[in-house]
C-alpha cells in the first residue's frame, strides 16, 4: 500500500492519480461539508468544488508530514464560506431544516412521558444548532472538526493552520459562548 506521501508524488506527476486521493478523503470531507451545511445537493456540489480546487492545485501543494486531509478540509472550509457570503438564504434554509428535522413529532403510540422528552430533547438540539449558527464562522469551524468530525487538537490546529494550544483556548471560549446562548 503506498503512503500518502507516495500518492500525493503520484497525483502531482499523473493528474488521474489523483482518484486514489479522492477515494481516501471524499467521505469525511463530504460527512464534514453536510454537517455545517445540511442540504446534500449544496454540499455534494461543495464537495466537488474542493476536489476540483484540490486536483487544480496539485501542483502547488507541497507535503509537509501533516495529512494531505487538513488541505481538504481548508479548502472545503473556504469553498463553504464563499457559498454562505453568496447565498444568505442558504443560511436560512439551513436554520429551517434544522429546526423542521428535530421538531418532528414521535409516533402516535409513544407514551405521554417519552413525547415530553422528545419534545425537551428536541428543542435543546435546536437552541443548540441556532445558538451554533450565531458563533463566528472560526468558531463553527473548531466546534464541529472537534465534536462532529472527532479531529484532535493537533488535526484541527493543521486545518485551521493555528497552534493546538490556540485550538483549544478557542474551543473552550466557543463552548462557552454556547453554554451561555443556551443558558446552561
């Protein structure tokens, strides 16, 4: 099996080998793109905008040791916020589909007390996904790499080109924010 280093020589040399990149990566970068912007047709379009952008500068990329993934999720985070700064109504709709999705009601033959919790339940995730929207986009970024994607420290100070001390300082403050938007 060739190292990532090896693939990325190979993709620099040969553009179509550029898919055994593609084909390691596609999965988390899209599951990543869909979680901040919560239309598939947008983020699989997104998703392919980062690959095509990738793939573009492939001849620029120099390998540093960090994983060919931390560039992906830079460019996916950059094709991300020039799609919200066009599209101020993607905000909106994403907002809408949050709050339609998690206020669905449970069947009918659940008990009266499991409906209460779902209903609690569902309203707590809902403060939390629109109080998540009001942080600074840096902040959504570090949230979501840490707790929707499970990076480490290290994984989200490469993506965000910050040190992993500046990671979680900032961390710690967007949780804070939160906790504080959501009365916790």
């Amino acid at each position: 099996m060739a190292t990532e280093k090896q693939l990325i020589e190979a993709a620099q040399q040969d553009k179509t080998a550029f898919v055994a990149l593609y084909d390691a990566n596609f999965e988390k970068i899209f599951k990543y793109v869909v979680s901040r912007v919560y239309n598939q047709h947008d983020a699989q379009d997104i998703t392919s905008e980062t690959f095509m952008t990738a793939l573009e500068k492939m001849d620029d990329y120099e390998y540093t040791g960090k994983p060919f993934s931390a560039w992906l999720y830079r460019i996916a985070i950059n094709k991300m916020n020039d799609y919200f700064r066009s599209n101020q109504k993607a905000q909106k709709t994403a907002i809408k589909q949050i709050h339609n999705n998690e206020t669905k009601a449970e069947s009918a033959d659940a008990s009266m007390k499991e409906q209460e919790e779902q209903i609690e339940f569902t309203e707590n995730l809902s403060s939390l996904h629109l109080a998540l929207e009001k942080l600074k986009d840096e902040e959504k970024h570090i949230i979501t790499l840490k707790y929707f994607e499970n990076l480490s420290y290290k994984e989200i100070a490469e993506v965000l080109n910050i040190t992993t001390t500046n990671v979680g300082v900032k961390l710690n403050r967007a949780v804070a924010r939160l906790q504080q938007m959501c009365n916790y």
